[in-house]
C-alpha cells in the first residue's frame, strides 16, 4: 500500500519504518520535507495516490495556540484529501483527551477529533495514553531546582514503540469510522511514575507531590486511563525504563 505519514517526530519516524519494514510504500512529510499543514503549502501533492493518510503532526506549543494549530490543520488537510480524493485518514489522538476540558491542549485534540468526524473523508481515530518518553519532558516542566512537582494523578503509560505498530496497523487497515484505544498494561500515579525515572536514570532530583503542579493538575480522577475493550501493550514501564 501507498501510505502518506504526516509529522516524522516520535511517532511517525517508528510508523514510516514499520510499514517501509512490511513491504509498504511509506512517505514521510514535516515542514522540512515541504509540507506545511498550517499554511496549506504541500498538502495536496503530500497525499495524492495515497491508500492512507497518518496524521501524527503535533501542535509546537500546548498552551492556547495549539487551538488553532489543530483548526486550521485538520481543516486544510480534509480539504486536500476530499480534492484528490484521498480515501482513508488515521489520526492519532490521546484515550480520555474529551474528559480534561481544564487542559486547553486537550480541548485543542478534541477539536481535532470532532472536526475529523464531522469531515468528508473516512477515518480511523487511534487514542493512546500518555507515552512512557513523555515522562521526562513532564518532569522537565514543572523543575526547580533539584525539585520536580508533579500530582498524583493516575497514568497508564505506553511505549512509543507500540504506539507506532498499533497506528501501522490501523494505516494498512480498513476505515474503522471510529475510535480505537490503546494503552499500557499498568496504572501509576504520576509523581510516582517520575520518582520511578528519576532513580533509574541516577537523576539527583527529586519528586514533590503537588495536585496543583503542571498539565496534569487538570485531572481530577482516572479519566486519563484505559476504557472498557482497549488493546493493552505488553511493554512495563519498569522494563521499558532498564532498557532506555
Ligand atoms: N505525548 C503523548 O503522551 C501523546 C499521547 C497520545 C497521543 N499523542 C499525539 O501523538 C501525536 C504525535 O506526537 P509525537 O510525539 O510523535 O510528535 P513530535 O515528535 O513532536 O512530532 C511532530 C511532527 O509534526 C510536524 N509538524 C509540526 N508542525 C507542522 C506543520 N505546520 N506542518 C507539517 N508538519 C508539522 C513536526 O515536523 P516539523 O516541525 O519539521 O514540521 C514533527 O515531525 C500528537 O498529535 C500528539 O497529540 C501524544
């Protein structure tokens, strides 16, 4: 199959060589390629002929302007697919991302998600918990010093690794005209999660709760976790931790 990735970061170089390793004819675009989703420079010539279109493009900032990132990309993307014709369009999003309307970058992919939904082309929606490389930009936010003050909030972790092959999946795959969710197999809290990385990477900081710290104060209870019928990896963030 011919299949268009859009974003080549994290998630979507481990998409291109998965499905280049399956025998696929996959195609990276980023804004270094020529591809500007906000301008809409590219777009049309990034997606022709395609069999499927990943979108796993990502907003620079999280703050408010990731609102508008999410408008005008997804808008101009549906309008280049419906041109050409472009018949399937897999967009990666965040399990729970409609549940934290207090975290504005989630209001931004839940924008994201209704406009898909509402568009012309047929799509598949994959959710994904929050990813275990995540942790450490995280951390990174919310540091003082030798302080880090992350809350408690309940997190299931999932490797970027997994991310990617389930994304793959859903590329080669029909249009579920839906949402699939994916997720870790285990649930921490988040202070502890940092606590965790901190001691198996020798890092001298250390974690202070504080519910009020960072992006994920907005979560109040377990909406950030897996739902009924998800597909759970079977990578351990422990695991994952020794061998990164
Ligand atoms: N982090 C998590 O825990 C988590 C969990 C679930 C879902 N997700 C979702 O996963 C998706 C992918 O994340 P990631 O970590 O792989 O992102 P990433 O590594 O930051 O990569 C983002 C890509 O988007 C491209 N991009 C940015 N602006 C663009 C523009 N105007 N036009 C074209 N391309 C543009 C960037 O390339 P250039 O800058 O070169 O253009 C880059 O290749 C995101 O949508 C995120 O919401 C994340």
């Amino acid at each position: 199959m011919k299949i268009s990735v859009l974003g080549t970061g994290l998630i979507g170089s481990q998409v291109i060589h998965l499905l280049t390793a399956a025998g696929h004819e996959a195609t990276g675009h980023s804004r270094s390629t020529g591809l500007d989703l906000i301008t809409g420079e590219g777009i049309e010539d990034a997606v022709r002929d395609a069999d499927a279109v990943v979108n796993v493009t990502n907003s620079p900032t999280f703050d408010d302007a990731s609102v508008d990132f999410f408008r005008t990309t997804v808008t101009n993307l549906l309008a280049a697919m419906e041109a050409v014709g472009a018949p399937h369009l897999v967009t990666l999003s965040i399990v729970g991302v409609d549940q934290v309307p207090d975290l504005v970058y989630y209001r931004a992919k839940t924008l994201q998600e209704e406009l898909v939904k509402a568009g012309p082309v047929p799509y598949s929606i994959v959710r994904a918990t929050q990813f275990m490389e995540f942790v450490g930009p995280t951390m990174d936010w919310t540091t003082d010093g030798d302080v880090v003050r992350l809350p408690s909030a309940p997190i299931q972790p999932i490797s970027s690794a997994d991310v990617a092959a389930q994304v793959a999946d859903a590329a080669v795959g029909a249009s579920l005209g839906g949402t699939r969710n994916i997720a870790g197999p285990d649930v921490f809290a988040l202070d502890e999660l940092g606590r965790l990385a901190l001691e198996a990477t020798g890092d001298r900081r250390h974690v202070v709760t504080d519910d009020t710290a960072g992006l994920f104060a907005a979560v109040k209870g377990d909406e950030l976790l897996a739902p009924k019928g998800a597909h759970l990896s079977s990578v351990h963030y422990r695991d994952w931790l020794r061998s990164h």
